[in-house]
C-alpha cells in the first residue's frame, strides 16, 4: 500500500464518525435509499411543506401570477429553505474532500487543476 492509500484510510478512519448520512439505504425498498435527516413534525407540517414547493415553483413559471397565497410567501420561502437545508448532505463534505486529496497525490488530476 503507498503512501496516499494509507493517508486516506487513516484519514477516513478518523472522520468515521464525524457526521451523519444523509442517505442511507431503505430497510424496505431494496437498491433505494432513504433520506435520514428529511423529517416533519406532523401531516400539517408536511402538507405545509409540499405547498410551499408547489407555491414557489409555480411562482418560479409565472411570476405575474396574483393569487391568495402571496400573503403567505415568506413562509412559504422559510419553508422551502428548511426542507433543503435537511436534505443536503450532513459531513459527507469531509469526505469528500479526502476522496479530492488523495486522487491529486496519486496523480488523478493532472492536468485538471491547471487554468
């Protein structure tokens, strides 16, 4: 083993446990993962996040659109950003970061850093 394999080992040894996966793999569906961090705090919460999705992108098609949900629009926007605040990877930042490193020791990237 050289020296980057074992850097990166060690290296991944010691983030193990520095964070949490975002997806793991579904104890139902097989070859399917399921989002660990996604959560709502009960049907009206989820219902309000699924509208808020909706809200905005059919804002996003038509902006001139007036209708009588505008007045909630800032929830709506705290909403969506909630929900993609849970679904970005917790830690997996780490990792790959030690992934980048030791592709560049063993010469992976040559060529690609150069601009």
């Amino acid at each position: 083993m050289n020296k980057a394999e074992k850097n990166l080992i060690e290296s991944l040894k010691f983030h193990a446990r520095d964070h949490h996966p975002t997806l793991k793999p579904h104890s139902f569906f097989k070859d399917k993962y399921a989002v660990s961090l996604f959560y709502v705090d009960n049907h009206a919460d989820l219902i309000l996040s699924v509208r808020a999705i909706l809200h905005l992108a059919v804002k996003a098609i038509n902006p001139e659109m007036e209708n009588s949900c505008s007045r909630y629009e800032k929830e709506y926007i705290r909403q969506a950003l909630t929900i993609a605040n849970r679904l970005l990877p917790q830690g997996e930042e780490a990792f790959l970061d030690q992934i980048n490193t030791y592709l560049r020791e063993e010469g992976y990237r040559k060529g690609l850093d150069e601009g």
